[in-house]
C-alpha cells in the first residue's frame, strides 16, 4: 500500500470520528441547554405575559392531576398541553391517575368524566376540563386568591343591568370577573333591607335616579364603616347622592367633557382616547389604549382624611360642555363650560381601623365618569378589558391580580368570499391536475426528439 493511498485511509477515518465527536457534542448540548421557538398564528404554543406575570406571583409548588386512560399518547397530550407552564415555572408536578382503576381517587377529587384535571395550589384545588390558557390561568387565578371576595351591584334606580344580553348589558364585564374569582351579586337594597355581611364593596353603576334617602344613608354608613366603593357615573346620571358624596368628598362636574382634535382621534368630540396615564396603581403596567364615550369630570376634597390618585387626565385643550354636543362646539366660560385639564377618574383610599380592633386597613375608592366603557359593545376595545378588572381587582384589595387579564383564544378561523373559495378549489381541482399533464407531457415530448 502505498503512502497516499494509507495517508487518504487516516483522513477518511479522521472525518468518521470528527463527525461522530460532533453529532455527541451536539446531543450533550441539546440535553444541557434548550429552547424552543413559537412560529404558530398568536404564539399559541407559547403562555401570555399575563400567565407568566401570574407564575411569577405564586410561589411554592403547583400540582396538575390528570385523570385519564393509562394510554401513553393521552399522557403524551397533557404533557405537550402543560410544557408551556413548566418552563415558566419549574415546581410544576404532573401526575396521572386512570379513573377506572382507582375510582375512589377520582370520586374524592370531584372528577366526574375521563380527562378531566384537578388543580392544587397551597392546599386548595379546583377541577378544570381542558388545558388550553384560559381555562389553566383562569383556575391559578382562583387558587392564587382562594378568599372569596364579593362584589354587590346595587339595582332599582335605572342602573345598567348585569343580565342584560343587549350590546350595553354587562355580562362580558360580569363574566371576566367571575373567571378571576370575584364574585358579582346584584343588590335591591331596598327590598334586602341592608348590606350583606360578605360585601368587600359596594358598586354604583350610573344610577339614573337617586338612590332612596334611607339607601344613601345605608350606603354611606358603610362607607363610614371601612366598606369599599365603585361609583361610575355618566353625564346623565344621578351623581348628587348626598350622604355618599360627603363621604367620600367627591363633588362631579356639569357637562360632558368634550375633545377639539377628535377629527385626527376618535371621530366624535365626545369620545375620549387615553394614551398615557397619571401614577396609580391601578394602571401602572397598562400600556394600551382605552376607550370612554361620553364622559364628565370629578373633583374630590383635598383637605379630607382621603388620599386621592387622579387615574385618567384629559389634555388642557379638552373642556366640559354644558350645552348640547352638536355643530360647531367652541369654549364658552360665560356659558358655563369647564376648562381642561379634566379628572375623569381617581382612586381614593385611607387608613381605617381593622374589623378586629387590631391595626389597620387600606379603605379603597374608585371614582369614575363614565361607565360605557363596562358595557359590552366597548369592553373588548383595545385596553378597556384591562382597566375594568383592574379597578374592580384594586377595590377588592387583591392587588396580585392587577393587570393580569385571562387570556382569549386567538381566531383561527378563515373567513374568504364565495370567489377566493372558488378559484382555491378550481386550483386544486383543475389547476394542478393540468399544471401536471403538461409537464408529463412536455417530458414525453423531449424524450421522443432526442
């Protein structure tokens, strides 16, 4: 054997074991170090900032029990479905139990069907169905504030109506708070009498008529008592309440609050856009835009034992019309008509002595002009949605819930015209079929010249 050929032995030889040194490399590396990359349509494999900002507010460790067939491609499935929250967070234990081989386990979890998922967080659980992101974030939520807190909707004097399935009705608003865990009553005080024992707040839905003298009286008692309030309030609501407006020291103002650059914004002068927003923190990480139709301003007493936050803050050139919202609308002082800047909402809140006698709390207040944005037709625009469970989170004192929204499931679905499905299918029918033709016979042609 000669030189060179021994010599292009050791250099084939030198490759095959490079090669090899490379591919256990390679594996080595994949086992020490992984990432994964989302290319799906709305990052659908991957969790929201908001469940990732949840992870990060529950410490100690999360246990997922599936009850389902001992089938490895089930399991396979739960875990594929659950991934994306182990590698947020790393105490996230994953068990499997076969309900028809340990029913008395499954019966004690309040399982009821084969693949259904029982939740433990700190000693409490909860049974969801699926493991898409909204049910699983929604049920964290839940376990994260296991206290029930409950908010009482008073009714009887023109409010908007919790039931109401109508494009101003508030069944979004009612929905995406009971999914956190809130829990939203409607209260006739007139017909119970008085408060329940379990109200964490009171809410005060742009009454259209005043409450009953005895009602506001009731209201502002537990007001007086450490209760907490939201009081939305449009321009055509009842907002003179006597006793509830001393004691919070709100006073609102005449007219609606009206935009001179509507034109390049939102179209009409009596609609609001907010960009940016004053400290508070209620919309401390609230980045989007909101949306208020039709608003009226605030003013609160400075000088009372009340600490106030403004929450949103028109710009100066916005001002309150008195008059009406049409033709060619201009600032008139002498007409009575408000210069901007205008508060539209604030946070109120103040030390009061605990239920207990020992220490204190934190007495929470919101104030707000307007409450088309909680209606159904506005809820989902933009960063409304957000806002609204985050004023009604703060007033509840469940502050670990701000700004952590359930996320929604992404379209899938295409919608395309009678014409695009047509060509698509005569593409496929026709198309492609003749595009192949030609080209056997265009192949057949060559082959015969030749």
């Amino acid at each position: 054997m000669t030189t060179a050929r021994l010599f292009a032995r050791w250099q084939h030889l030198l490759r095959i074991v490079l090669v090899l040194v490379l591919v256990a490399l390679v594996g080595a590396a994949s086992q020490l170090y992984k990432h994964s990359f989302d290319w799906t349509y709305g990052n659908r494999n991957s969790l929201s900032e908001a469940s990732i900002a949840l992870l990060a507010r529950m410490p100690g460790p999360i246990t997922f029990t599936a009850f389902t067939s001992s089938d490895a491609e089930a399991k396979r499935s739960v875990m594929a479905d659950l991934a994306r929250y182990r590698r947020v967070k790393d105490d996230i234990e994953i068990r499997f139990v076969d309900p028809s081989r340990q029913p008395q386990v499954a019966r004690s979890a309040g399982i009821r069907r084969f693949n259904e998922v029982q939740v433990q967080y700190q000693g409490n659980a909860e049974v969801i169905r699926d493991l898409g992101e909204p049910s699983v974030t929604s049920a964290l939520q839940r376990l994260a504030e296991p206290e029930k807190k409950v908010l009482y909707v008073l009714q009887g004097h023109g409010e908007r109506s919790l039931d109401d399935d109508g494009e101003l009705g508030m069944q979004r608003l009612v929905s995406a708070l009971r999914d956190t865990g809130l829990g939203v009553k409607a209260l006739n005080l007139a017909a119970a009498g008085t408060i329940p024992e379990d109200a964490t707040a009171i809410v005060l839905l742009s009454p259209q008529r005043a409450l009953l003298q005895g009602e506001q009286q009731q209201v502002a008692r537990w007001i007086e008592d450490g209760g907490n309030l939201l009081w939305f309030a449009d321009p055509d609501s009842a907002a003179e309440l006597g006793p509830i407006n001393e004691a919070v020291g709100v006073q609102w103002q005449p007219g609606v609050a009206v935009f001179p650059d509507f034109e390049a914004t939102s179209g009409h002068p009596g609609i609001l856009l907010v960009t940016d927003y004053p400290p508070n923190p209620v919309t401390q990480r609230l980045e989007e835009i909101t949306v208020f139709p039709l608003v009226r301003g605030l003013d609160w007493d400075m000088n009372s034992e009340w600490r106030g936050m403004p929450l949103v803050v028109t710009r100066d050139s916005a001002w309150l019309e008195t008059g009406p919202i049409e033709g060619d609308l201009a600032f008139e002082q002498a007409a009575g008509d408000i210069r901007g800047p205008i508060t539209i909402g604030a946070t109120l809140t103040r030390e009061h002595d605990h239920p207990s006698g020992e220490g204190s709390i934190q007495q929470r207040v919101v104030l707000f002009g307007d409450s088309d944005f909680l209606a159904d037709v506005y809820f989902e625009e933009v960063g409304n949605r957000q806002l609204a469970q985050n004023l009604f989170q703060w007033a509840a004192t469940r502050d670990r819930q701000l700004s952590i929204e359930v996320p929604t499931v992404p379209d899938a679905s295409l919608h395309m015209s009678g014409f695009w499905l047509t060509v698509i299918a005569a593409a496929f029918v026709i198309g492609i079929p003749l595009l192949l033709l030609l080209f056997g016979v265009a192949r057949w042609v060559v082959r015969r010249r030749r």
